[in-house]
C-alpha cells in the first residue's frame, strides 16, 4: 500500500465522514494499518500486517487514562500533538472522547477471506472481555 496516498486522500475522507457522522468538532486519525493475509506461496506486501486473526477491539474503556498519563510523562499522543487535535489535558480529561474505527480494501479485488464482523456490546457482559495491551516499542510517531 501507498501509505502517503492514504494519509493524504483516505484520512481526509474519514475525517469528513466521522464529522458527518457525529458532528465532532475536531478529529484526527490516530494511524492506519495496512493488513494482508497472502494466499499460500504468495508474498506479503512490504510493510503489511498480518490479518488479526481473532475477535478483538482496538480500543478499552481505559484509553482517556492512557492519554492523560501520557500527557503527564511529557509523551506526545494523537490528541496532544499539534498535528493531532491539539488539546490541553484539562479539555481531554473534561470533553467527550470518541473513537471510530474505518476499514475498507485498498485493492480491486474484494475481499474473500478473513472479512470484518462487527459485535453489538449491549449482548456481552463483561467477563466476555480479555484486556489485551498492544505497547509497541518504539511507538510509532502518531501513536
């Protein structure tokens, strides 16, 4: 995948559709992943993850902590860095936060394997749940 292309094309087109959306006065995109899962004997793409191969969220309820902590070590966040949306910790740790996930192929081809699923969270309790933290080392600069 062409990650210029997609920061410069795909992120504003997210941005207008969760400003669409949710009437969100600022937004940013944190990241994008380019995912492939090759056919047997094909080779991933450069720069490709492999599917995630189990249900999960990218997401907990805890990320607004994770933020503010962030804030307090002096590191640089999507929503603290100018290039992301620029706020103070006390409009984070006071205003509403709001993630949305967008995902979409890339290619001509659709996909046939490994297609998204989406689960309603009012038919889970909580013990349905395993906190599975992904700290990647280093962080990559827009994390």
């Amino acid at each position: 995948g062409d990650h210029d292309e997609v920061t410069r094309v795909y992120h504003a087109e997210v941005c207008a559709i969760a400003k669409r959306l949710t009437g969100a006065e600022k937004l940013t995109v944190a990241s994008h992943i380019f995912r492939s899962v090759p056919r047997p004997g094909e080779e991933k793409p450069g720069g490709a993850r492999p599917g995630a191969a189990m249900a999960h969220t990218d997401f907990t309820d805890t990320l607004r902590e994770q933020l503010v902590a962030m804030y307090a070590a002096g590191q640089e966040s999507m929503v603290s860095s100018q290039k992301g949306l620029g706020l103070t910790v006390e409009e984070l740790q006071q205003g509403r936060l709001q993630v949305l996930n967008f995902w979409r192929p890339i290619s001509d081809t659709p996909i046939q394997r490994h297609p998204l699923a989406v689960c309603n969270p009012t038919t889970m309790v909580e013990d349905d749940l395993a906190v599975y933290s992904h700290d990647p080392q280093p962080p990559p600069k827009n994390y």
